[in-house]
C-alpha cells in the first residue's frame, strides 16, 4: 500500500463538482482579489465559530501578524506562548517587534501548561497566544483566568483547531481574537494559502480589514501603512464549498482517531489523550514512542513501507537558529524537547479507510520490533 500523511485528492474528489463549480464562478465573475465571496466565507466562518466578525487574510501567518498589530502589540512587548508548534506562532510575534517568551508544554495534552505562565509574566507582557496543538483546545479557562487576573489579551492560535470544541464553544470563541490558517492540509484548507482572524472587538476587526489592504480607507486614500495581506476570491470560494462538510470530516477524523486508539493498544506508544471538555478534531494524529525506541530509524521505516508518516515538530522554537538571538539553551523547556524527539503523526483524514489504518498499524508494529 501506498497511503500518505495526507491525501488531498482522495478529499476532492468527494464534493469534486462543489468545488468545480465554485472555481468557476470566481472566473465568470472575475472576482480574484476580495470581492463577493470572501464576503460570504467571512460571514459564514463568523457564524460557524460563533463571533461576530471574521476577516479573510492572505495566510494564517498574516492572520497572527495581523492580530498582533491590531491588539496594539508591539517593540517593547512580550508575548507568552509555546515552543512546541510550527515555526508561525513565535515568528509573527518577533515581526511584530514583540519579544516572544516560552512556556513549556503539558505532558499529556502538549498544549501551553497553564501552571507555568504567571511565573514567565513581566511587566512587558502583552498577551498570551495558546496554541491548539493538533486540533486539541488548550485549557483555555485556566488561561483566560490568568489574563484576567494580569490584565492580558489572549489570541488563539486556532491553525490546526477547525471546529474543536472547549466546554462547548468553538476555537475562536475562546479569547480576545483568534487566528486560522487554510493551508491546504488543514481540516479546513484552501489551494493556496489563506487565513482568517475572528473576534467579537468591532475596532480589532476594523483595523485588520484596514492593515490586510494596505492601510487603505478608500480605494486610493491610505491613513496608515499597512500590508498585502487580502484573501483571494478563489480561495475564498474553495473554502465556502467546503465548510458546510466540515463537521462530518472532523467526525470521521474523530473515529479514524478512536480505531487507532484500539489498533494501539497492546503497542508500546502512548496514542494522543482527549482533556476533558472538549472536542478535538485531530488535524494530527501524533503518538509518542517509549524513549528507547530510535524515533527516526521508525519514521524512515515506515516511509520505505509506503507509511506517510511526520514528525510535528522535530526541533522546538528556542531552539531554532532563528531564535538563536533569545540565548536559550538545550534543557530550557524539558518537556517540548523530549516530546521532539519522540513524537511522530500517523495518516489521519475522513477519507481513510480501516484497512488503511490497519496496514499502518501493522507496519508500526514491524517497525517497532525491528
């Protein structure tokens, strides 16, 4: 078999004539850059997330930059988050000229361990940006009690959390504002880039719509500097053809996850846990291995077995050498940095059958005996 990590095609070819027939009518109506169907998609997202306003952007990169700005964050400020997530979260908090600070993860979850911020807070702490690490909600009550009692904006990195549940909300309906990415091999992706900011602040979702189209108030008249961040129509309108079957996917993700679960079970793995009150929606499905197994020699295995396999994420962000400038050291964040070294993501997505997963599981195996 030949099963890969993510198999886009297989998703496509499920509503094939939805999504034709949207790209179509962007041509027809040659609405490429905003337009009508961002409108829509903005709309409709804000609906589905349960806020008020919902602002299409170039990437979700664009969306935390763009977040960040319109929060009024910036050189001065410091940001706490977590080191162990895409590169994005702690780049676009840099770009903003913030400083970001590092708070180690939770052992089960891998989310931001919320008993760990209060001692990371200074007097030129702005806000806390969460992530919802591979489609699970991070404790977010805990979170939002801190920011309370310190006087902080809280933005969720919502990337990889289309449609998970926290005590009964969406991702988005969280903090003060959220931040999506419609990478393609998101939950909910485009074919291209594209992100989305959600909040219920009327003059935070004004000033994203100002700083994504240039600083622009009218069509040539612009009070500020901004930037080219806009959400193209025909993503816009991928993304409005697919929402309505967004649900349905996460539910399949949801059992593909619980099948693992019991193929996993006599193995020497610890399959990813569920916190309680909440409802994941496993963009990754991320295991992780007893530490006296060789992590990469497995991944290399599989991948020879036909097995897409990844790792998310192999080196922690103080660590990386673009945050060489924070002089932080191997051993600042224990946890994220064992969990780098011993975590890899099995192919999850509704379209995966159970003979799929079964050839995965039994390839594992091998590979865990070898």
């Amino acid at each position: 078999m030949n099963i890969p990590l993510v198999d886009l095609k297989a998703q496509y070819q499920s509503i094939k004539p939805e999504i034709d027939a949207a790209i179509q009518r962007v041509i027809d109506n040659t609405a490429f850059i905003m337009g009508k169907e961002v409108a829509q998609f903005e709309e409709a997202f804000a609906d589905y997330c349960g806020v008020d306003y919902a602002i299409g952007v170039s990437s979700g990169t664009g969306a935390l930059f763009l977040a960040l700005l319109a929060h009024g964050i910036g050189p001065g400020d410091e940001v706490i988050t977590t080191p162990f997530t895409f590169f994005a979260t702690g780049e676009a908090i840099a770009q903003v000229g913030a400083r970001p600070v590092f708070v180690d993860i939770d052992p089960v979850t891998y989310n931001i361990n919320p008993e760990l911020i209060e001692a990371a807070i200074t007097p030129y702490t702005k806000a806390i940006m969460p992530v919802h690490l591979y489609g699970q909600p991070a404790d977010m009550a805990a979170i939002q009690a801190i920011a309370e009692k310190h006087g902080l904006i809280v933005i969720e990195d919502a990337a990889q959390a289309h449609g998970s549940r926290y005590h009964g909300l969406r991702a988005g309906a969280l903090g003060d504002s959220a931040c999506f990415s419609f990478y393609p091999s998101k939950n909910l992706g485009c074919y291209g880039d594209g992100g989305m900011v959600v909040t219920n602040d009327a003059k935070v979702a004004e000033r994203v719509r100002k700083l994504r189209d240039h600083g622009r108030q009218s069509k040539y008249l612009h009070d500020e500097l901004g930037y080219g961040h806009r959400l193209d129509g025909i993503q816009a309108a991928i993304l409005g053809a697919k929402l309505p079957h967004l649900d349905a996917w996460n539910a399949a993700r949801r059992a593909r996850a619980a099948h693992y679960a019991e193929l996993l079970a006599d193995l020497p793995v610890h399959p990813p846990q569920q916190a309680p009150d909440t409802d994941p929606v496993y963009h990754c499905y991320t295991i992780r291995l007893e530490e006296d197994f060789d992590r990469d020699a497995i991944v290399a295995q599989l991948k020879q077995e036909g097995v897409g396999v990844g790792v998310h994420y192999p080196i922690p962000l103080h660590l990386q050498p673009a945050f060489r400038f924070m002089e932080l050291e191997p051993g600042a964040f224990p946890i994220s940095e064992y969990m780098a070294d011993h975590v890899l993501s099995l192919p999850i997505y509704a379209e995966l059958t159970d003979e799929q997963q079964e050839y995965v599981v039994q390839k594992l195996r091998e590979a865990l005996q070898t």
